[in-house]
C-alpha cells in the first residue's frame, strides 16, 4: 500500500502511468499475474529493494525476495509518449519482456537485461557461462566450473560477481552498459597501486561481452569498522592518507569534471527534489544557489580522483588501504572525494545507519590523515564539497527510506545548510 507521500508523488506525476504500480508491490504483484500464466512469480513480492526515478521520465525497480540469493525481476516504468519505447530483450523470440498494457511498464526476470548484456550468460550457468569464463579467465582454469555468486546488481547498469570462495584466488567479474565499461576499463589502466595504498589488480575480461575481472581483494570493509562495537581510527586516518595516494597519480586520459559540470549535476538534483517534495523547491535551488556561489570563489584544483568514494569503496587488508570501483575516476577537485565520504557518512547518521559520534569522529580522523599527507585542507572549502555532495544525496533518502522520505529529506536539507553555515563562520 502506498504511503500518502508517495500516493501524492503519484499523482503529480502523470507522465509516468506505472510509477503506483511500481512502488506499491501488491498492487505490482496482481498487475503481473493477471498479465501471464507463464511469469514465474513468486508467492509474495516484496517492495522494491532499488529504485532508480526520473520524474515525468521514468522509474526502474528492483525486487528481491528475501531469502533468495538472486532477484525476481526488475520493472520500468516510462512515460506515457510512445515514442519513449522499452529496449528489445536479447532474445525477441522469448516471451520477456512481459508488457503490462496501459501503464507502460516492462518487467524483465532475472537475468534478462537489455544492457548488461552479458549477465544472462553468466548466471544461467552451463557450456554458455564456462566457454564465456574461459575466454575472460584463460589463467583461472580452477574456477571456469564456478558458479558466480551476485554481489552487486543495479538493472541496465552494472553488475558484480564473485568466483570461488572470498579467499585469495578468487575473482571479482564487473558487468557493465557500454558507456561504464569503456571508462572503467581506461581507469584501470592508468591508476596504479602505490606504497599508499592497493587497486585491485586486472586479471582478465572481455571487451564484447563488457566485462572486466579483478582479483579479490581479502580484508574488512571500513563500511563493517565504522559500525563495529570500538572503531579504529588509526585505520580511518590511513584511508585519508590513501586517498592522498591516489590524488598524487598523474593518469592521462580520464574524463574531466569540472565546478561547472559539478554544479550542473547538483543543480539537476536540486530539481529533482522540488518535485519529489515540491514543499522544499524553493528552500533546495536558494541552496544549490549558496554552494554555486562557494564553489566559484574557490581555486581551481585539478587531480585524479576516485570519483564515488565512500566508505563502501574501502577495504582494510594486512597490508594496508585497498580502494574499489575506480569506474567513476576522473581529473577533478580532490576535495570532491572527501567531500562526498562525509556526505555519506551524514547521510547514514541521518538514517539511523551510523552513531553521530562515530561519524564525527571518522570525519575528523579522515581529515587529519588526509592532512598529513598532502599539507592543511581548508575546512571552509571543505565544507563547500560536503553540502555539494549531501545535496546531491536527497535522491538517494527516497530510494533507502520508502515510509519517512519526506521527513528525512527536510533533515537533510537542514544538514546541507548547516555545512554552509559553518563553512561561512
């Protein structure tokens, strides 16, 4: 059942007939049955475990039933102009995607994809998935056998696997849509491991079927740390120093992004969440407003950057700071990095996902290993960089927090206002 923001959601955006049946599972759940016999629909479907949503465009959701190690199925929803048609499956001459007439939606089971056109192969397992594992792991000839293990999977975009056990000689598969894949695959190329810290190593892949392949890395997610019973924050301090590490690199070729194209995509953001909550239009674009102007007061510093970097991205080893994912990499503000870490360190506070205490603590000690490392960071133009990446957060409050959105997204924008308001003292 939809919750009252959600059903005023709805209804402010008639350009995307199927958002309700999207974001209401049992009202998904008839629609699908009452469609086709032959989907394979489970008992019970579970509100969506991912949502991906562009007012009066489109909205891709993911459900996972608990439980089982794969999901369902994902479904989009798009707007209503015909002309706005869903991508062909692989295989036209399959059933899926089922089409549920009138609201415009596509639902694809696991694992069709249209654009990570490789995880189908992957993960239906037989002489398809060891003749593509042996073409992209021809010196792993132990795990051809192996059945990938999803760890990650976000619909049209990416997804990643395990082979063999999470020991040392196992390896990590990233499936990603074209575009991903030609940067990941430059970015791993040209960052290297350092005394700082360690990337994970390339091992093999293939470019037709967009897929790269890396040795696992063992160790502690700082993810898992930050929320254990007594954090470390020596190991925090050494992933600020890390960081640093990967600024230092000078690495050709990786796409540029400037204060311009960083205040385009918060301005974007910015908008997004008036129509989310239009209560807040306002008070979000007079935000976006002070950042901009923060921002381009502000020295230009070019570096190469991580690009997503949070504390998902870390991994503490034996030997040492280990930094996943490089497939956003780019020449930009090295403050950008720090600053979207802490944002996501506020976010998760606010949440209920992490004590304020430990969050400040690891802000702290990120900045003083950072410090350390490449000189003083200037606390005012850090600032800066954390509301630009808290703001841009607030779409991420409606996907993780489907009952009290509206609510966290208020707190949210008083967060971003009060890094500026400290940045300002």
């Amino acid at each position: 059942m939809l919750t009252g923001a959600d059903q005023d959601l709805c209804m402010r955006d008639p350009g995307v007939p199927g958002l309700a049946t999207l974001l209401d599972s049992k009202l998904f759940e008839r629609s699908v049955r009452g469609c086709s016999e032959a989907f394979p629909i489970p008992s019970e479907i579970p509100a969506p475990d991912y949502l991906r949503y562009e007012p009066g465009r489109r909205c891709v959701a993911l459900y996972t039933v608990p439980g089982e190690p794969l999901p369902f199925a994902y479904a989009k929803a798009s707007r209503s102009d015909p002309t706005d048609s869903v991508a062909s499956p692989l295989e036209p001459a399959r059933d899926f995607p089922l089409i549920l007439e009138g609201l415009n939606i596509s639902v694809f089971p696991f694992p069709t994809d249209p654009k990570v056109r490789a995880l189908a192969r992957l993960v239906g397992g037989g002489g398809r998935c060891r003749r593509l594992l042996a073409s992209a792991l021809p010196d792993h000839p132990h795990l051809h056998r192996t059945t990938p293990e999803l760890l990650r999977y976000r619909p049209e975009r990416r997804a990643v696997f395990r082979l063999g056990p999470a020991a040392r000689g196992s390896v990590v598969l990233k499936l990603a849509r074209k575009a991903g894949f030609a940067r990941a695959s430059h970015a791993q190329r040209v960052l290297q491991s350092s005394e700082q810290l360690q990337l994970p190593r390339h091992v093999g892949g293939s470019e037709r079927h967009r897929m790269l392949a890396f040795d696992w890395i063992e160790g502690r997610e700082l993810r898992d740390s930050l929320r254990a019973e007594s954090p470390d924050l020596a190991d925090i301090a050494s992933v600020g120093a890390a960081l640093a590490g990967l600024h230092a690199q000078v690495a050709q070729g990786l796409p540029e992004r400037s204060t311009a194209s960083s205040v385009e995509r918060m301005r974007r953001t910015a908008a997004l969440i008036g129509l989310l909550a239009p209560e807040h239009a306002s008070r979000a674009n007079r935000l976006a407003d002070e950042v901009t102007r923060t921002l381009e007061m502000a020295p230009t510093v070019r570096a190469s950057i991580h690009g997503d970097f949070y504390d998902n991205q870390v991994i503490l080893t034996r030997d040492g700071i280990a930094l996943l994912d490089l497939d956003e990499a780019a020449l930009g503000n090295p403050l950008d990095d720090l600053g979207l870490f802490v944002a996501h360190l506020l976010r998760d506070v606010l949440l209920g996902d992490l004590s304020p205490v430990v969050a400040a603590a690891a802000r702290a000690a990120l900045i003083e290993g950072y410090g350390q490392a490449t000189g003083i960071v200037s606390t005012e133009s850090l600032r800066a960089h954390v509301a630009l990446a808290y703001l841009g957060l607030g779409p991420s409050v409606f996907r993780k927090s489907r009952d009290r959105w509206p609510e966290f997204l208020d707190k949210l924008l008083d967060g971003v206002a009060a890094e500026l308001a400290q940045g300002e003292c």
